[in-house]
C-alpha cells in the first residue's frame, strides 16, 4: 500500500491510497486538473481511479467528486447525509451510498466509515485495511472522540488533522464567531488536541503520521512537527515519521513496505 496526501488545508483536500489494482482517493477537494498534476508522479492518472470516498460535502473535500465520475467514471462512495448536503447536483449521481460505522469493500481494500465531530451532516473519517496494513484518515474533527481514537488505535499509517495553534489562533485578526467555530467540538483540531490524540493512539507498529490541514494563518509546519513528535517521543514511539502537509503540493509518497525494512 502506498500513501500520498496530494494536498490538505482550507483550500483542498484529497488523499491518495493505492493498494495492488485499486487506487482510492479520499475526498476530492482540488480542481481535476490538480488531481491529474499531483497524481502524475504516482504514474496514476484520473482515468485510472478506481474511486473516491467522501468524509463530508464541504467543498474543501467535495469539490470535483461529480466531475471525476461524469468525465473520468470513477466510482462514488458517500453516506447519504453527505450526499444530501452536496445539493441537487449531486442526486442523481450514481453513489455507492456507505453507512456510516458499516466496513465495506473496494476490490481488496476494506474501508470502514466512522463517525467523527465535525460541523457537516454525516461526516467520516476512514480505516482502511489491505492485506496487513491499516491506515486511519481523520480530516476535519472539532474533537477526538472514543470512538476516532478505537478506529485510529492500530495503524500503520496516519493522516490526522493538526489545523492549528491555539495561541496563533486567539491572535489571529479574524471574527470572534470564526475563531468559536474554529474552537468548537465540530470544528477543526488545535495542535495540542493532535498531540493528545497521538500519544492515545500511536503504538510501536505506527511508521508514519501526515498532519493535515494546517491552518495557513494560524499555524507553522515548525509549531505542529515539534507539538506532534513531543507527543511521539513521550509515549515511545519516537520511531515514527511525522510530515507536515501543505495545500499547494503533495507530501512524499509513504510506501508499506517500509514496514518491512523499519
Ligand atoms: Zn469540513
Ligand atoms: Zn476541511
């Protein structure tokens, strides 16, 4: 199985999973044309898709799921409140409708849905298993519940929200109801929260941890690395690579066989 975040912030999200003959995204939040630049270097191109699967309508994740079906037949998954808040553009699609907390299959991938806090109808994160490796994906959430910390617990491979600094955030030259939003248990996950999830969930088999969607005003690379792998080296696991990932290009590609040689 190999990892690639094509790119994660408030400016889009999507997440590319290969494993053997499938080739997933999760959530399609940039343009097709970004897609098919990011995805190039993988050797994977639109057409060769085999689907996309939605954590939630917001247009940072959703954006060119129709486009991608319409213009390139790739398959569509989403539960149906996520369908619902896309709009009537998206009814008639031909969805492969999940329900949320219920695995289901994808060729040899096993994805499961699990519910997560965040301000969209049905939101998701995903734990995704093929052959012996597990990767949990967990994009926009205002807290880390139990239930996201049982389904991250185990993994190989992360791609965690760290959205931003809390001190940056209070500074921050923005609207009193943003920043309440921003803070709030269905709202995005601080640096500090990202922290306490990781050292609750990472064990010796985690090899690699992506911090996704960095918040561009109210947070560094520099602030979210050092919080998280503080996290990693105190719970045992200094182990782990931890990368930060950007909007505006895709993070290196983390392969499993890396599991093999670490
Ligand atoms: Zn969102
Ligand atoms: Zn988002």
């Amino acid at each position: 199985m190999r990892i690639c975040v094509l790119g994660s912030g408030s400016r889009g999200n999507a997440v590319y999973v290969g494993a053997g003959p499938c080739h997933l995204l999760i959530d399609a939040g940039f343009s097709p044309r970004q897609l098919q630049l990011r995805l190039a270097p993988l050797g994977v191109g639109l057409g060769d898709l085999t689907a996309v699967c939605l954590t939630h309508e917001h247009a940072d994740h959703a954006r060119s799921a129709l486009a991608l079906n319409r213009r390139f037949g790739v398959a569509l998954y989403a539960n149906a409140g996520t369908i619902d808040g896309l709009g009537p553009a998206a009814a008639d699609a031909p969805w492969h409708v999940f329900s949320t907390g219920f695995p289901f299959r994808i060729g040899e991938v096993t994805v499961e849905p699990f519910s997560v806090s965040h301000d969209a109808l049905d939101p998701v994160g995903f734990a995704l298993a093929w052959e012996e490796t597990r990767v949990g994906v967990a994009l926009d959430l205002g807290m880390a519940t139990q239930l996201t910390r049982e389904r991250l617990r185990g993994a190989h491979a992360l791609v965690v929200e760290s959205n931003h600094d809390e001190g940056l955030l209070l500074q921050a030259p923005r609207p009193w109801t943003l920043k309440q939003r921003i803070r709030s248990h269905q709202g995005h996950l601080s640096n500090r929260e990202t922290a306490a999830l990781l050292e609750e969930v990472a064990g010796p088999q985690l090899r690699q941890v992506f911090l996704a969607h960095l918040s561009e005003e109210c947070n560094s690379e520099g602030l979210a690395l050092d919080s998280a792998r503080q996290a990693l080296t105190a719970c045992g696991c200094g182990h782990t690579a931890v990368a930060a990932t950007r909007a505006d290009r895709p993070s290196d590609v983390w392969t499993a066989w890396a599991l093999a040689a670490g």
